[in-house]
C-alpha cells in the first residue's frame, strides 16, 4: 500500500525540481533534432559532393580519351587511363 507521501509523483516533488527536468527534457529533445538535423545535411553534402567528384573526373576521362578511341590508339588510351 502506497503511502500519501510518496516521492516519485510529480505533486510531491518541489518546483524547482519538476521545472529542472522539464527544462532538461526539453533541451535533450532539442539537441538531439539539431544532432539529426546536422548527421542528415552532412550525409547528403558528401553525397552531393562525391557525385560532382565523379562527374568531373568522368569528364576529365572523356576528354583526354576521345582521340585515342577516336584513332584507335590502344597504347595512348593506356596511357590516359594509368595517369588517373
């Protein structure tokens, strides 16, 4: 049997108490939104990043390969392909 003076409702805890946990509650919740908010732009700037890095050297490729597909010059395209 629960007495009246039980100490684990939030009635009987002092204000200050009760008011300290809201405030850490809700600057946990807040922190953890700005940690997921952060992981989510990083994850997708890297992505964003690596496909530019990709396209970019794939131009480069093209580029410096053309004439070698062009004339069918199997030791330059060797040749293009070890300098990456």
């Amino acid at each position: 049997m629960a007495s009246l003076q039980d100490s684990s409702t939030i009635q009987s805890q002092p204000i200050q108490w009760v008011l300290m946990r809201i405030i850490l509650l809700s600057g946990l919740a807040v922190l953890v939104a700005t940690v997921g908010a952060f992981s989510a732009y990083e994850l997708l700037a890297f992505r964003n990043g690596s496909i530019e890095q990709l396209r970019t050297l794939s131009t480069a490729i093209a580029t410096n390969s053309t004439a070698a597909l062009a004339f069918d010059d199997s030791g330059q395209a060797a040749t293009v392909l070890a300098a990456l």
